[in-house]
C-alpha cells in the first residue's frame, strides 16, 4: 500500500521499542489537558457566581464597585482564553493533531500554531491578564491609608514593577523569536 498524502500515519510503525517509547510519552499530557478543562469549568462556574453577585446587587453597588466586579468577570474570560490557548495549542502542538482542517469553528490562529506562536500568544495573554489587575489596583488605590484600603502603597508598587517585567519578558521573547526568524529578503539589483 502507498502512502498518499491523504493517508495520516497513524503510529510510527518502523521504530525501535526506545524511539517509540519517547514518542509515545507524549500522551503522559493528555491528563494534564483534561485537568486544565477540569479548571475551566471552575473558572465558568465562577463566572456565573460573580455575575450573579453584580445582577443581585446593582442597585445598591457604587459605579466603582459595578467596574471593579466587571473587571474581575473580564479577568476571569481572559484566564478562560489563556487556558483555551494552552489547552487546544499545547494539545496540538505537544501530542497530537485535532483534524479540525476545515471546520467552520477552528481557531484562526490554529492553523499556524507552533511552540513559538503559542510562546508569544502566551506571553501576550498574561499580559492582559496583569493589566486587568493592576487597573482593578488603580481603581482602588483612591482608598489608600484608610481602613478601606486592600493595598498598600508598596504592594501597589510590587504589582506595577512585576507587570513591567511581564511587558519586557515579552519583548525579550518576541525578539529572541524574531532573530531566530529569517526571511529571505529579495535582492534589490535583481541578481542572484
């Protein structure tokens, strides 16, 4: 029988017992993506409580405390996109392909995934996610020095100098990817 770009290897069926263990020991993650779909349903769960908690009390929450939960609830959508990246990513780039070739929900981004996209994507989503805190941070650094306060002036300092670290451990990933990226650049004279 020939093989044919349109017969998928199912196993590598030539391998020594020693190569085939290795590459079959990628399937030790597949419980480690069934748990971070475990977590998500935690973090779906807690979504639907803290939105209830905003329905239940708008009428007597203050526009800050209205924005401070609404903030929470897109950090929790933003952790839930975080754990969908790694999940599908990590799944398809680690173990094993999800055949989702034509299917009118596939992600984008799916169809050039790769350890480095899925570094950068990543990199990116943590980034969001530590905005969202800080900003929920400045919102109640109004309360500083009162009873009131959840912060103090040195944790809302720890806080903004970790998320500039976040923002500059993404430069230096960016950059690292792009130095080991090399397009070829056409010559300008038209020689070879």
């Amino acid at each position: 029988m020939s093989m044919t770009p349109e017969t998928p290897i199912v196993d590598a069926p030539g391998l020594r017992p020693l190569p085939q263990l290795i590459f079959g020991s990628r399937w030790l993650q597949l419980p480690l993506y069934v748990g971070l779909i475990v977590a998500q349903g935690v973090y779906v769960f807690l979504f639907l409580k803290e939105l209830y908690h905003l329905v239940l009390h708008a009428y007597e929450f203050t526009e800050q405390q209205i924005m401070l939960v609404v903030l929470g609830l897109i950090d929790v959508v933003m952790i839930s996109n975080l754990l969908v990246m790694v999940i599908v990513g990590g799944y398809e780039t680690f173990v094993s392909r999800l055949g989702l070739q034509g299917h009118p929900d596939q992600p984008e981004w799916l169809s050039h995934v790769n350890a480095s996209v899925l570094k950068i994507k990543l990199a990116m989503a943590i980034i969001g996610i530590s905005s969202i805190h800080l900003l929920r941070t400045f919102i109640e650094a109004g309360n500083l020095g009162t009873p009131k306060a959840n912060f103090t002036a040195e944790g809302v300092m720890w806080q903004t100098i970790i998320h500039v670290v976040f923002i500059l451990s993404a430069i230096g990933i960016s950059m690292v990817d792009r130095m080991g990226y090399h397009e070829p650049q056409p010559h300008k004279d038209g020689a070879h």
